[in-house]
C-alpha cells in the first residue's frame, strides 16, 4: 500500500511491560492498558506506594544513623589534640553526594526537556491531523457548494438555452442528475463532519497540563541546585546555619524526589502498557469518542494492505459520474453550439467548474488516503512512547540518583557541621581566628594551605 | 490547498543570518547562502580564523599571566609565617572555574544529542521521501503491467470471441485503446524514474557524517569530564604530578575547545544562511541534481495555491479514460453476453482490474499530491535549521564555557600546585604532615577542621 514504516515498540517498552503488577492484595493482574479498571489503577498505585515505603525506609535509615552518630560517640577528653578520625571523609563524601546530586540534575534537566519534545511531537501530531480532518470538511463543502452553484445556475440555464431540442435538454438533464449524484457521494466522505472528538482540543489539553508538568520538573530541579551549591557554599564558608538550613531544605527535597519517582514510576509503567499494543486501545476509544464506523478508524489507524479504503466505493463513483459529465458537457458542445451560440459561454463556464471540480477532487483523494493520517499517528505514538517514556526514564534516573544523593548528605550534614570551629564574630570580622579560647584547645599545626579536605589516614 | 503548517526560519536565523560577514581582504559580503562561491567561503573561514584568533588571545594571556606570577612575586622572608594572600582563592577560582568546566559539559552533551536529533530528523524525512518516490515509481510499474497484461489476454480474446459482430469489436477495440492511452500517460507520472539522485543514499551519507561528529564530540566531552574530575582530584590529594600532568592535557583541551569553537561558528552562521530562505537554493541544486522540470520541483517544495498540481492534466486524462473504459465493458456487458456467454467471464475479469486499477490510482493521486513530500521536505527542514542549529549554538556555549574555564584552571593550576607542602614518603605513609622542616617553617595554627579552603579576607 505504500504506507510508510509505521511505530514499533522500543526494548524499554518490552522490558517494562513485562515487569510484574498486582494490585493492593498482592494478586497478579495482567499488563495490559486498561486505565479505567480498579485492579489495574491499583497497580499503579502500588508503583507509587513502592516510592512510599522507599521514602519510608531512607528516612529511617537517616534517623537511625544520626541517633547512632549523636549518642553512641566514643567520649572525648575535653582538652584532647586529636579530632574525631574521618572529619575530612566526612566533608569529602559530602561533596560527592552533591556532585552525584549535581550530575543527577543534569540528567533530569535533559529527561524534562526529552519528554517535553516528546509531548509536543504528540500535539504538533495531533494538530497535523486536525488539520487534514478539517482540510476535507472544507473541500467537501466547498466541491458540493460548487456543483450545487452550477446545477441551480448554468446547468438551468442551458435547458432553457436548448429548449427546442428535447434530446439535448435530456443531455443536460443527464449531466445534472450525475452533478446531483456527485454532490451527493460527496456529502458522504466529509466523515469528521459532526463529531464530537476535536484533536484540536485534545491538543491544547495536552500542551496546558505539559507546561505546568514542565514548570513543575524545572523549578524542583532549580531548588536542587540551589540546595547543591548552598550546602557546597555552607561547607566552604564553614556557615553553621546556612548547612543547617540547607539540611532542612534537603529533607524537603528528597520527601520530593521521592514522591516524583514514584509518579515517573507509575507514569512509566502505564505508559509502557499502552505503548506495548497501542492500536487496540486507541481504535476502541476514538469508537467510543466518536461514533465513527470501525471500517474508517481501522483504515486510519492500520493503513495496511489488510484494510480497504472504505472510500473506494463513493470515490469510484463519484469519479465515474465527473467523467460522465464531462463526455456530456463535449457531446452539448459538438451538437448544440453551432445552432445555439449562446450556450458556447454556459459550456465553457461549466467545463471550467468541472476542472476545478476535477483537481479539488484529486486533492480530496490525497486528504483521505490513509497515508497523511496514518503518518501523524505513528509520529504522536513515537513522540509519546519513545522520546515522553526515554524523558521519564530519565527523569526516573534523576530522582534516583537525587534520593541518594540527598540521603548521604542528610547523613553526613550534620556530621560534618559538628565538626565546624564556633565562630566568633567579632573575630570573623577582623579576619582573625585565633581569638577563642575553645578554639585553641583544639588547635594542631597544620599546614596552612592544604586548604582542601583529605581522606588520607591520620594518627589516632 | 490544505498544505500543512510548513517551516518558518526561527529567531536564532534571523540573528545570525543578519550578522555581517566579510572575505579575506574585509571587504562585506552578502549573506546569502552561495557555498561554491569564493567570497562566501572565505567569510565562513574568517569565522573560523576569528576562533584561531580568540586561541592566540587567550594563550599570550595565560603565558602573560603566569610569566608575571613567576617572576615579580614579592619577595618573602625565608621564615615568614604568613603564607602568600589569596592561596584559598586560587584554588577557590580553579574549583570554580571547573565547576563551570562541568555545567559546560553537560550543556554540551544536552548539545550534542540535540544536534543529532535533528539530523536523524533530516534523514528520517529523506527516508520517508524515498519511500514515497519509490513507491510511486512501483505503483505506476504495476498498474501499467497489469492494463497491459489486460490489454494483451483478456481484451484480445474478447475480440475474438466477439469477431461476429463488429460494432462490439469496434467497442472492444475503443476499450483497448483508452487502457493503452492509460497506460501511456501512467508511465509519464512516474517521474523520479532514471533520476540519479537518491534521498536513501543522501540519507545515508548524511548519517554516517553525522555518526562520526557525534562520536567526535563524545569523546571531547569525556576528555573535558576526565581533565575536570581529576585536576579536582588532583587539588584534593593536593597530587603535584597529577595536577602538572592535567594542566598540560587542559592545555591540549583549550587548543581542541577554541578549534570546535570556530567549527562550530562557521557551521551555524552558513546553517543560518541557508535556513533563512532554504527553497530558492534547494530548488536550484535539485533541478541541477535530477534534471526535472522545474514545474515538478515547485509543486513539492512549495505546495502552495499558487503553484498547480504538474500532474493534473494527465490524472484527469487517466481518469476519464478508466471511467470510459467502464462504460464500454458495461455496454458490452449489456449488448454481447445475452449472444455470447463465453464473454461474461472475460468482462467480469476486465472489471475486477478496472476496479484495482481504479483503487491504485487513488493511492497513486494521494502519493503524487505535494502534501506527502512537502510535509518531508518541511520536518527536513525542521530538523535541520531547528533542532540542529540550537544543538549547534549549545555546543557553541559549550565550548565557549570550557574555554573560559579551562583558561582560568590554566593560571590558577600553577599557583595551586606551587603553593601545595611538598611531601616526604615515608611522611604520607606514616600519615604525619610534621616531619618536614620545610612545612613547620610555613605552619600557623588553623583549626584543624577546617578542611576547605577559604577566600576570607586575612591579616597581612
């Protein structure tokens, strides 16, 4: 048929339509898309309560770990030299977590403008398809509107013109049966006209909840940044409440990243169902939105060799009868204008519509092949099941690598802030740092300007 | 005419379209896209030459710099205790500078895949057209075959069993010269046929280019990671060797940073010529490069009201003389199977190839029809001056980043590594800092802790 290649399934569609579902009493339920049944939402709902019980358990870790780290200390002398072992490993794994974090951003950032490009391909499809919907409701009317025109104009003009002879009034009275019949097959391919379902609007709809699922994604990835550079700011400045601070902003934003990993979670495996074997679903909801004959939507939707144009039939006719026409129209022609000159003008006139008619009709045909249609459905399901459901892998990449980004520096902020000389602020205005008493006690030689933290093995 | 929303040249165009160019002896150049004329590419090499130009800038800037931090430091009592001011903010800047190094790499990556994807656009659109071209060329190939092979078996045979009565020869024979008339004018629609150019071989020129461009990239911005994440490394284990041996591959880096830099340039200013009114220029190669008429050509790259369908006369030809054809076998049908039964099973056979030969020349309208191909030649577009321009100004940000960045490392790297303890063996396996004369002489009591490095201001 000549159709070009359409979608096919990408191995991350297969790999997680085949992960296991079960709904809230743990019993299997089949991977198929099926939105509107309870036991398949509560599938879903399981992948984002799964993010739940991991938010759960992180925070218990944190807090377990914190408690250890705060009562189970070893005593330290108070006048000892020595530091707590590990300060520096401490600080160091702290700026690892938020490089990861910081990575982690990058890669979020790229899957929110990946998915971004994926739902506007989606909806540029989906305007595309209006438009050829609304491009044959136009040409239809504008064909009938012609043909009706030249009926009720030169066509009565002409029997009157030829009123003497009875056999070229039958001629006309043939070629304006056949424009009638046309104008009426016609009719019948304007299938969009009257139907509820506008992909205009389901564009639009689209696009708005985009926006504000990309606005949301860019502004959590903007307050991670923030959080990374503060806390890296906070530990270079040795500012005690700007890490404290930062401490309680991150436990905000890995509440977050846990939260959006469970709905990127739940997004993707439904997604994936859907993509798996978009057509079934796809054909039985624009039947339900629509009313349309399943004969016209599985030509659109499958545009293979197994499927007929359901056209064919009125296109046929409709083109027989313009043929018709026109062999009347040349036959009036020959027989009528030496003996009525007044009719050449009726003729020429009608000949003309019937060109027009002729090329609006082999644009008619061009729009209604399911070719362009079928086309801008393979291009909103690879904008959907390709670049959207790679963009929330991504993004999916992001929250992970944020959750434990964020959850090693919950763990090490408030070691590493306990480790933080108290400042005194006078002396911090003087630039001097060695007007504290405590700060002496804790004082050992050091080389100036190894001002970077070290990992490296120390005396105890 | 229905013609989809086609491609508009973007802002980004227009900005760098409207830039001035000029040849080797600065004399201004017009900025329309002419890549085999002299002038222009001279103008695109001083793009390049400008990239050059920034290289030798910044390198006598380093090489300045660092000449005047060698040999006009102030000099310092052998057993100061104040280290030289602003050691921390060295290595503050290095770290800064590279973080800035990273976020680059990551606006490059961003970059580079989106520079990819709008090539693998380009080449998915000339893969479509190519499908779409061979298709038609196919079509026609059977429909001709199969009216010949009509024309040859059944039609000849009618003859013969109809040889009694010659006004149904005659219709038979009437039949047979419309097929053959059908047949002729089917074969001047096949019109890519014999043409030498081929969209699936630039396609495929085009992606194997491309493969190896990304690849290039790739490795650049690995290179750039691995000099970022070990010169940090470096400045953490405050490693000398490792810190001299990534300033002489940052080195290398800025070199290949400024060379893509200038590549890149030059590319999105020609890009920019060529998009800001690609048809005139495309017009021209293709009717150079296949030879067609320039009729052909405007229908498809423009498809607009302006320009008619080239083919139109010869679909309307085609039409009528099926439509003809049916109205002689229905004729025949009517006149000769009452007299010669053995007739009825060849019309019926005539028939059912009419009616395919019918359904294919829909299909063949809607191929033939300039929506298909235009709406290629639009994502071609799209892909080209859209997406992999931005790609390109990104990859531009990039290296204008790195070089940035990497210049910065490049002056503070020296001052770093010459302000790092030198250190003894057996000192770093021991993990005591204090068995170096050399160092005691340069210690001051620092809180131990404070394991970062500082850009407080310090008493001289």
């Amino acid at each position: 048929m000549g159709a070009p290649p359409g979608y096919r399934p990408s191995a991350w569609v297969h790999l997680l339509h085949q992960l296991p579902r079960a709904d809230f009493q743990l019993r299997p339920v089949p991977s198929g898309f099926a939105p509107q049944e309870q036991e398949y939402q509560q599938a879903l709902l399981l992948v984002v309560a799964l993010a739940g019980l991991g938010l759960g358990l992180s925070l218990i870790f944190i807090a377990v770990y914190l408690i250890r780290f705060c009562c189970c200390r070893p005593p330290e002398p108070p006048g000892a030299k020595s530091p707590p072992p590990g300060g520096g490993c401490v600080t160091w794994s702290c700026i690892a977590a938020l490089l990861v974090g910081c990575a982690g951003i990058g890669i979020g950032f790229y899957g929110n403008s990946e998915t971004s490009d994926g739902v506007s391909q989606l909806s540029s499809a989906l305007l595309h398809a209006n438009h050829t919907l609304t491009a044959i409701d136009h040409l239809v009317l504008e064909m009938v509107e012609r043909l009706e025109e030249a009926v009720r104009t030169e066509l009565t003009t002409l029997e009157e013109v030829l009123t003497q002879r009875t056999e070229l009034v039958a001629a006309t009275r043939g070629a304006r049966r056949q424009a009638e019949a046309v104008a009426q097959q016609l009719q019948g391919l304007a299938f969009w006209q009257g139907v509820p379902l506008s992909p205009l609007q389901v564009a639009e709809d689209v696009s708005f909840v985009e926006e504000y699922r990309w606005l949301a994604y860019v502004l959590l990835l903007l307050l991670e940044l923030l959080v990374c550079l503060f806390t890296l700011l906070g530990l270079a400045k040795q500012s005690k409440w700007l890490v404290i601070v930062m401490t309680v902003v991150s436990l905000l934003v890995l509440v977050l990243s846990w939260g959006s990993m469970g709905l990127e979670a739940a997004a993707a495996v439904g997604l994936s169902d859907f993509c798996s074997s978009p057509d079934t679903y796809i054909l039985n909801l624009t039947r339900e939105e629509t009313g349309l004959g399943s004969d016209i939507l599985s030509y659109y939707f499958l545009c293979n060799q197994a499927v007929s144009n359901p056209f064919q039939q009125r296109l046929t006719l409709s083109q027989r009868a313009l043929a018709n026409i026109h062999s009347q129209l040349q036959g009036l022609e020959r027989e009528a204008v030496p003996q009525f000159p007044s009719a050449q003008k009726l003729l020429l006139s009608l000949e003309e519509t019937l060109n027009v008619t002729e090329g609006n009709f082999h644009q008619l045909v061009a729009l209604l092949h399911c070719r362009g249609l079928h086309k801008d459905y393979g291009a909103a399901l690879r904008g959907l099941c390709e670049d959207a459901l790679e963009g929330l892998l991504f993004l999916l990449l992001f929250s992970l690598l944020s959750a434990g980004a964020l959850a090693t520096a919950l763990c090490s902020l408030p070691r590493a802030w306990a480790l933080f000389p108290p400042r005194n602020p006078s002396a911090s205005c003087s630039g001097s740092h060695l007007s504290e008493p405590f700060l002496h006690a804790r004082l050992e030689p050091v080389p100036h300007l190894r001002s970077f933290p070290s990992c490296r093995r120390r005396p105890h």
